[in-house]
C-alpha cells in the first residue's frame, strides 16, 4: 500500500488540531487571525489558513469555546474567542491521552534502530 | 477618480470565487465564513507593504484554493454533531427553516387533500324514481304484458311505440351520502341510441302519470348538492325508433358531472331500470 504523505498528515491533524486550538486558547483569548497565524506558524498543523474558521464554529457550536466581540485599534471590531469549562475539561482529557499515547507510537518507532 | 490596485484586484477575485464555491453550503454559514475570510485578509493585508502584490498572492494562496475550502466547510457541517433540523438550522437559520417547513406542511396537506377530493365519490341513487315512455301523440307506449305487475325486480319493458321518434322521462334521484357537498354541472340522458332534444329539469310537483306527462319544475342548472340530500330530476328526450324486431334494449343509469374541490367527476347513477322493446315497424 501506497501512503499519500499529504492523505496522513490530514489525518493526524484531523484528531489533534481542535485541541491545539483549546490549548492556545487556554492561556489568552485570541481572534481568528491570530489563531491561524500561531497555528500556521507552528509548522504543518495548517495547510491552508482558511481551514481554521470552520473548526472555530464548530469548536464553539460543540460548546468548547465561546466568543465575544472587541474593538480593535487597527481596524472593526474583532471576534475574539474564548475556552470554556468544558473546553478545559476536554483538553486536559485530550493531554492525559496523548502524551501515553505519544510516547507508546515513539517507543515503537524508536525500535527501527 | 479612484483605481483598483492589482492586490486589491486580486482579493476581489478570490473573494467572488470563494463565495460562488460557498454555494454548496447554507447562505448562513456562507456569509458567516465569507466575513471571517474578509477579516482575515484585511488584517493580514495589515503587515504588507501597500501594494505587494507578491504578498497578496502568498496571503491567498495560504488561506487556501476556494473550492477546496468549500468542500472543507461542507464537510466540517457534516462531521458537526445534532440531527438534521440542528443542522438546518445552523446553515440557513431559524427564521428561513421555519418558512421552509411551513410551505412543505402546507403543500403535503393541499396534496393530501387533493388525493382525497380526486377520491371522492360519493353519488348514489336517491328515493324517487320512474319512466314514461310515450308515442308522439303523449299517449303512453305499451308494456310487455305482465312485466310492469312483476314483483320480481324485473324491469319494465316498455313496447316501442310505432314512430319514428317517442319520447322517455326519467325521473332520476341524486343523493350524496358523503360528508362534504358536490357541485352537480351536469346530468344526462340513460339512452345510448340516437336521442334528441335532451332536456332536463328539477322535479316539478305536478308528476300526475298519463298522458299530460310529467312536467318538471325549473330548468336545470349547475347547483349544489349538500352532504345527506337528495334532489329528484325530471330527464325527457326524444328517441329514434331502432328496427330490430323484439330486441329488448336495458337502461339503468345516467351520466352524471360533478365537482369537489378542483376536480371534475364523470359517473353514472341509477336509475329505477326500464326496457324497451324494438320494433319491427316504425
């Protein structure tokens, strides 16, 4: 079997990047362009910037984040987004599975020599 | 006078695309998504030198290939947890889905009923009944001995008077036995054979039999027929004499039209049933 590289990377991103999203949220309330661009700039998690808002809506629609509107010195208001109680609860799920989880695929790929 | 800088040029572009390949998803979330995308370019245009257009490609090429972004969304919809009505909602909102699901309850009740008035036949023969068959001078046609005294059910049969035309008055009974009333548009005459001069009347109160004839009351016209009424018509036509010597034709109901709703029925109704007897002259 042929393993598209571009097919797996989606993959793995699919099941990681919400909770990078909640993470970077954890620490400050970020608007959508500064939370592409972290998430862009972090290398491979986003291949296209506009992939972001969709996961934001859903994000919030799932209850995990909520938003509110601030002005901006630069320009219109902006939506800032914000985690909530359960998308704190989500994301110390999410890290309490990933690091074993991690740790186990590094432990099986390290065997390779 | 103003001008369109490329960069701003080729942001309008990426715009007009994205928002034709945001058509496969609700108007809602298209326009949601379209401001967030617009944000974005607006504020990443912010770092740019005023008219890098090099950047401006870059920033585009970065936020991703329109179609590609919309099948993303599309999808992210899908993927979103709820059942469809959440869904429906969230792509065109609350106001529109109402709107929508309003229009189709109506049109699967006008559909309902429609099937119901296209089923609805509800016209039986009524109380009254009879048959004058008369030779042209008004004196009434013979029977067939004995067959008017039967009391098997049997239908009277009425000698073809020795003319080339006689004349038949048939009392026919409407009744709706259903719930809701009909429009009658039309009754005719029982006779298959060549008639003339078909006329039809609402009952009269003079029916005194013999040779005066029944007369009837007002002439015929379209009317409404309420649920549980009868109404008693007085048919009088004029009949070719058919030479076939004592073939005996039947008659037995009458064509009627009537309307429910948008539909228009064709049926036939009993009548009380008559012969006539052909004769070998005319």
């Amino acid at each position: 079997m042929v393993v598209n590289s571009d097919k797996l990377l989606v993959q793995m991103r699919r099941g990681s990047i919400e909770y990078c999203v909640l993470a970077l949220l954890e620490t400050e309330d970020r608007y959508g362009f500064d939370i592409t661009r972290e998430l862009a700039s972090a290398g491979g998690l986003v291949t296209s910037e506009g992939t972001v808002y969709p996961l934001l809506t859903r994000l919030r629609n799932d209850g995990l984040v909520d938003t509110y509107w601030k002005d901006s010195t630069e320009g219109p208001q902006r939506r800032y987004y914000r985690i909530t109680k359960v998308g704190r609860q989500a994301l110390e799920s999410f890290i309490s599975q990933w690091k074993p989880f991690r740790d186990a695929v590094d432990a099986i790929l390290a065997r390779r020599g | 006078m103003s001008t369109t800088s490329t960069s701003d040029q080729l942001v309008s572009n990426y715009v007009g695309d994205l928002n034709l390949a945001l058509r496969i998803v609700g108007a809602r979330v298209r326009r949601e998504y379209l401001n967030e995308i617009k944000e974005h370019i607006s504020e990443s245009r912010l770092l740019l030198a005023a008219d890098d257009e090099q950047g401006v490609r870059e920033l585009l090429n970065n936020i991703g290939d329109p179609d590609v972004l919309a099948y993303e969304l599309l999808a992210t919809q899908r993927q979103q947890g709820g059942n469809w009505w959440q869904r429906r909602v969230a792509a065109t909102g609350l106001a529109r889905v109402i709107s929508l699901t309003t229009v189709g309850l109506l049109a699967v009740l006008v559909v309902i009923a429609l099937i119901y008035s296209n089923l609805y036949r509800p016209l039986s023969q009524g109380a009254e009944g009879g048959v004058e068959v008369l030779a042209p001078n008004g004196s009434p046609a013979q029977t067939v001995p004995d067959s008017a005294q039967l009391d098997n059910g049997a239908p009277t049969v009425y000698k073809e008077p020795i003319a080339k035309f006689f004349t038949v008055k048939v009392i026919a009974s409407l009744y709706n036995e259903g719930p809701y009333s009909i429009v009658i548009d039309s009754v005719g005459s029982p006779s298959s054979f060549t008639i003339f001069d078909t006329r039809v009347r609402f009952d009269g109160t003079d029916r005194a039999e013999g040779s005066d004839g029944w007369r009837g009351g007002p002439r015929f016209h379209i009317f409404t027929l309420h649920s549980h009424q009868d109404q008693t018509l007085l048919i009088t036509y004029r009949q070719r004499c058919q030479l076939h010597t004592g073939e005996v034709a039947g008659y037995g109901s009458v064509p009627v039209t009537y309307s429910y709703m948008f539909f228009h029925h064709s049926t036939f109704v009993d009548i009380d049933p008559f012969d006539i007897q052909m004769s070998s002259t005319c």
